[in-house]
C-alpha cells in the first residue's frame, strides 16, 4: 500500500501529554497499518526507539503551557517549527502535533503561511452527532478569538470543501452560530455575516448552501453540516459540550454502580453502549485541522494515544490525497 | 401557610407552549401546595375554570415567535404588559412568564424597571452540575448581545447574591467565561472585565471571591459556582448544552433498546437514573431570573408543565421573601 510519490507525514514527536511513548508508538502503527511513510521531530535520545522510522532532529520542546508566540519566536528548533519547516520545504507532505495548540497554530502560521487571499486560518473541529452518520465541523474552534464578517465568510467556503471531501458530504448545509433563527438576532459582526452569507456568491467554488442561523442546541444534530462562528464563541462551545458529555457519562456510570442488581444490569449494557462511547472518543476523530494554510495541519488533542497519532495521520494523507488545500484555496479565490 | 401580608405572585396564563392549561393548572397547584397567593393574567374567556384564583383580565397575547420589541410597544393590554404592570403598581411582588421570552423581558425591563445604578438586566440560569448539591449560576444567559465590561462587573455582584440568597452558598466562587486561564486570553471585552474583576472592590457588598478566567468545560462543574458571560456566549453555551445533553440521552437510551437483554436490563436502570433525570429536567429548576430590575421576574422555559410552575411560583416567593432585589440593589449601589 505504500505510496512512493506521496511526502511523509511530519509528526512531532514531543507534543501531548503522552509524548513521546504514545507518539512514536502511534507513528510506527501509522506506517505499518496504513502503509504510509511517516517522520518523526524531535529529540533523537528521548525519542529512543524509532522503529525504523526516519527523525529530523530539533532540540528544543515547547511545553504544553508555554506562550505560543513568544515560544514560536525564541525557540526555533523546536519540534514544532522544525515540523512545520519541514512542510514548507517540501520534506512532509503535512505535519501532526498533540502539543500546545496555540503554539502548532502559530508555527504552522509562520512557516507554512497561509493560502493566497486568506483572511486567518481557522481551526476545523468535528462535533460528533450521536446517531449520525456524520459529525458537525466547526469552525472557528479557537484560531481567531476576534473575527471580522470577512473571515467568517472565508470559514463557510473552507468549511463546506472540507466537510465534502472529508465526510462526502456533497452540498453541505452551512449555518452561523446565533441566539435565534431570525437574521435580527445576534452580534453586529454575526448579523453583517448572516446578510453576506444570505446574499453573496459566497459558495460558488466552494459548494454548501446557507441554511441561515442556527443555535447551540443544533450543534450536536444532523440538522447542519457546518457551523461557523468566531474563534472566541467556538471554543467556549468545544469545550461546554467536553466537558457536559463528560459530566453526564460519569453521573451515568455513577448510577449504575448503585446496587449489585444495577451493576449487573450495566455489565449487559456496557457492549450496547460501546459504539456510542467509541463515537464520542476524541481519539477516534482524526484531530482538528488548521484550514486555510499551504499544507494540511492536524492538532490533535493534548491526551492523544497511539491511536489518535494513527487516526490523525490517516486524516492527513487523505487530505493531502484529496488536495483540500488547493480546494481550499480556489474556494477562496477562484480562477 | 398563607402569608396575608405577601403580594400575590402573577402568573401569565396565556405564556408558553402548552398555556393556558398547564399554566393555570400550576398556579392553582402552587396557590394549595405551597400555600401562597398567585393571581392570573390573561383573558378570562380562554382560561376558563380558574379553580378560585383572581384574574387580572389582559385582552391581547405576544406570540412566542412575535417580535418582543414591536409587541411590547403595541399590545398594551397583553398578559405579559399587564403582569409586569401589576408588579410596578403593588398588586403582586412578583411575575412569572413561560411565554415570549424577549417580550418577557422587553415588558418587564418597561414596566417594572431597573434598580438605581444598574447597567442592565440579566439573564440568569441554574445549569445542573450532576453529582454536585448546587447548580451553577450562568449569566447573563440571552438579555443583552452585546455587554460592556462594567455590566459584566454588575453580572458578577448580582450574581454573587443570586447564588447566595437562592442556592446557600456563602462565598459565591465567582469565574469569568473565557477560552484559557491566562488574564490575556479571550476578547479585549473579557481581558477588560478580567482587570476590573481581579483587582477592584466589586465584591465588597456582594459578597464572592473571583476565581479567574473559566472554560466551557467549568460551567457543568462544581469548581465555580457563578459564571459571568456576556447574553450571546451565555445563550450560546445555554442551547449547546440544552442539545448536547439531549443528543446524548437519546442515544443512550436507544442503546438500551438494542435487544432483550438490554431492554431488560435498562428497566433494571431506570430507577437507578431518575435521580439524574431529575436534576437534569428543566421543569425541577424552577426557572430563569432576570435580576436588576425592581421585583422578581421569573422566565419559566417555553415547554413548562404544571410543575414548571409550581417551581417558578416557589423560587419568585422565596426571592420575594429574602428581599433578593434589595439586596441586588445595595450590592450595585453600596450605602
């Protein structure tokens, strides 16, 4: 299955709370599970065993709390800028990191830089629908916090190619996150984007249909396709439904440990439950993505497994296979 | 139980999806099972059998999709002007609507009016915590779109005294909605509200210690008690969580279907989950506040039941009873 003509696929081998072990053991699964070349970044001593795969060495880490712009500016052989130089200079064909976000954004930013005529690169994060085929994208999920109706514009057409080539959605239905359906409701910035959104030739090299506004109950059905907002209001709703869904199955699984005859009756159910949990398992989403850059740029989340390492390369080859960024960057200025 | 020297609690009989049959069903409930005096607002012909309780007759209804604005100025002798008038003019201490909720608002903000200093009202909500006794105070949840940083102070000092007065918590944690714990993180509104927050006086006759910057993942937490957001985000994060939970029940009661066994053992379950169920039921909440107006205003969601009302009717008395508006009024505005 290996694909000679494809670069490998960076990934930093020093991101996320579970670098490097999980990292390399999950670059290693990639190549011999998908059939993929895959490069590590990193340290070569703490990397330890690469199974083979090749290292482009960087000395530094920047830690997962670290200020992602000082970080990105000072430290420049890092894992993370050495792996997103790597996709400028045409040695990856995309680059994956676990680690600090803020810093991945910035590095990718500076060093793979941004497709002609794009505004900001946004940050694509799929919501699952229980029950749905598909997730929901969102974006803005943290890239932007302050957004212009430009932009958000520009975060209907990425987000409605990556939603078709990602999850063969072929017209997706794209809303903007508001208080209420009405083109009235909401933000000035949210109402100047409803009227562009509602009136402008927006999709015509994107594809996708405005649906008009949506609210945060819609972001979790398989009523919308695409929701867009600002950077700001996306990730306080990333991070509202984590944390409910999380609070919400461990009171669950607190109900059924309530008797001996509850136990049981969970142990039954557990097999029942298990593709509901596997749907909700960011492991098993491949990782947001950066749109809007050069290069296909994956952020996968702080506490990645193996796993996720396997699901996140798997998602870069294929948008690097699909050209989403030259999709991507005729949606935003057509020829 | 009747307390002769208490205002009536008015209820608006012609609000919400299923009025005026729940409506009234539940005001004549609270009026027994509480032992408190609640009088009807609504036409009297459509509202029929009373059950003894007094009507103030209103001959018009604001639709639950009618513009709140519009409909405020022009339908003077609707329900939701008239129960905001009988407040301001002492014939009840207090309004309870499952109606129009932008109207509810607009007639209430018209007629009852402001506390002295108040910038604006808002728009608070318990949001259940599952495991934890108290729920947290999210505000403002849908008043006002757009918010300066010093109502956003005001959100917090009225929210320090909602959580006290309704839900016996003595030093309110107190926790600004934000997309990281770092002061220079989110929008310049939130680093500006951060400042006054951090290091003013505003908790002097408020009470409530701030706790720094949240997530969207503290808000379904027992780590704070009060969030302060301004009406977009905290609406926003409202309707997430409102869908996110019922995605997810959905589905897992569908699992539960999956076969005999399971459905056996989800019946096993039930019992087991009613407690969460009940937490998690917005009807047990007793409803929304809107604070910093002159007398308890409670909007009651739009799907109310009898119970609905009956909670509502309990928590604007109890509201009533502990001077909640005085004490609003002198947390704004020290002596």
């Amino acid at each position: 299955m290996s694909d000679t003509t494809r670069l490998p696929v960076a990934v930093d081998a020093m991101g996320g709370d579970r670098a490097p072990g999980e990292i390399v053991a999950g670059a290693v699964r990639a190549r011999d599970e998908l059939g993929v070349e895959v490069v590590l970044v990193g340290r070569p001593d703490e990397i330890g065993d690469t199974g083979g795969l090749e290292v482009i060495a960087a000395s530094e880490v920047i830690a997962m709390d670290a200020d992602p712009g000082r970080s990105v500016r000072t430290m420049k052989d890092s894992s993370l800028v050495r792996a997103a130089e790597a996709v400028r200079d045409a040695k990856a064909c995309a680059m994956v990191s676990a680690g600090n976000t803020g810093a991945t954004m910035a590095s990718a930013l500076l060093r793979i830089k941004r497709l002609p005529g794009v505004g900001r690169p946004a940050i694509a994060t799929p919501i699952p629908c229980p029950g749905a085929e598909t997730p929901t994208v969102l974006l803005d999920a943290g890239a932007n916090a302050e957004c212009s109706a430009e932009w958000l514009v520009q975060f209907a057409q990425m987000g409605a190619v990556y939603a078709r080539q990602r999850y063969g959605i072929e017209d997706p239905k794209v809303g903007l996150l508001s208080i209420g359906e009405e083109p009235t409701k909401g933000t000035p910035l949210v109402k100047e984007t409803h009227g562009l959104l509602a009136a402008g030739d927006w999709a015509a090299a994107s594809g996708g249909t405005f649906v008009g506004n949506v609210e945060g109950r819609d972001v979790m059905s398989p009523d919308v396709d695409v929701v867009v907002t600002d950077g700001f209001t996306g990730n306080v709703v990333l991070k509202t439904l984590e944390g409910g869904m999380r609070s919400l199955v461990k009171a669950i699984l607190a109900s059924f440990d309530t008797n001996d005859d509850t136990r049981a009756a969970g142990e039954v159910l557990i097999p029942a439950l298990l593709p509901l949990y596997g749907q909700l398992d960011p492991d098993n989403t491949g990782g947001a993505l950066l749109l809007g850059l050069n290069g296909p740029c994956i952020i996968s989340h702080g506490s990645s497994s193996a796993t996720a390492i396997v699901n996140a390369v798997q998602v870069a080859v294929e948008m690097v296979d699909g050209d989403l960024c030259g999709a991507i960057g005729r949606a935003i200025r057509p020829a």
